[in-house]
C-alpha cells in the first residue's frame, strides 16, 4: 500500500492522481483492513452487511483511492450509514483522535496564502479536495460523537458556513467534559493537535 503524502504533496497532487486504482495487492490489503473494522465496530452500522458493502467497493473501484488516502493519513475510515435513494455507503474517518496524518494545517488555501511567514505545509481544505473526501459538516461531527467518544485530546476543522469564512474564520470541534463543542479560529491558524475528519460516499 502506497505511503501517506506529506501535506504538500497532497495540496500539489491533481485529483486525476486520486482517481487511480490502486493496484490489486493493495486493495486486498485495504479491503481487508476495513473489513476488520467494520466487524469490530458494529454499532456504527446496524443492520448493514460487509458482504454488500465490498460489493460495492468493487463495483466503484475509482473511490478506493480516496479510502486508501484515509487510511494510510491515519483516519481509520468506516462505514457509518446508506443511503436508499443512491445506494450509497457513507464512509467518516473514525479514528479516536483527529488523523494524524493530517495536523498543523490552516483551513483553507486562501488562508495558506495570506500567511507571511511560518506557513503551515497545507491547508485542510486543499487536502481533502486532493484526497477526493469532504471535511465534516457540523451535522456530520455530531452524528459520529452518537457512535462513539472522538477528540477528546484533539480538534477538528468542520465545514464552515461562507459567511463566517467570508469574515475570516472557520470552525472547528472537539469532545471535552463528555460535550460536543463547536469553536471558531482565524481560518489562517494551525495547530499540532487539530486536523480534519472527512466523509466519503461509495
């Protein structure tokens, strides 16, 4: 299986890069590590069946990179919902801290240009739009805290509303004293423990 990107690497990269599949030993390999996974965290799929879901991963193999990509930036992605009307599987990084592969970024690529000086190696944004996932809504982060207890020595940048954005912040979430909460930061700050959670549908 194919090395993480450092964040640069992964800001540059061309979405046409993620789109390519991975070659057949390591999508065994990464098929075998979301399987195990998902056995042993039912609670975050009731009622869905492995079976159906490697299906569709194979059916969708140009979504494998992007899988891959989570994996491999320590975001250990499972299956936290389907949709009906699309047969879709939704894929959320579900590892207990915010990726470690993905820390120290500001949020976005025009905060990353307005830095002067001690520029962070990317941006959140710019990163999952190279992974080919989204970063969470404040919905999506909520949803996931009901399945388990995530960041609770970590943040997360989520989904910012433009207006907000537009003014110069961006939001960000973590779990202390067993509650959600939701901060807002400069867009163009960075910190080593807060990186992003991201979503994927297959």
């Amino acid at each position: 299986m194919k090395t993480a990107k450092t964040h640069s690497e992964s800001d540059r990269h061309s979405r046409g890069d993620t789109e390519k599949t991975p070659p057949s030993a390591q999508r065994d390999r990464l098929l075998s590590a979301l399987r195990l996974r998902f056995e042993k965290h039912p609670n975050r799929h009731q009622g869905l069946e492995w079976a159906k879901v490697q299906t569709r991963l194979k059916a969708h193999p140009e979504k494998l990179p992007s899988l891959n990509e989570m994996e491999q930036t320590g975001g250990e992605p499972d299956v936290v919902g389907y949709d009906p009307q699309t047969g879709e599987y939704i894929f959320y990084d579900c590892s207990a801290e915010s990726p470690a592969g993905r820390r120290s970024l500001c949020f976005d690529q025009q905060a990353l240009d307005a830095r002067k000086q001690n520029k962070p190696a990317g941006s959140a944004l710019g990163l999952a739009s190279a992974m080919g996932i989204k970063l969470l809504t404040e919905a999506e982060y909520r949803e996931l805290q009901r399945l388990g207890e995530f960041d609770a020595k970590t943040s997360s940048w989520i989904e910012t509303p433009a207006r907000i954005r537009k003014l110069g912040g961006a939001l960000f979430c973590d779990r202390r004293y067993d509650t959600i909460f939701v901060y807002h930061n400069g867009a163009e700050s960075y910190f080593a423990a807060r990186g992003f959670r991201g979503s994927l549908r297959v």
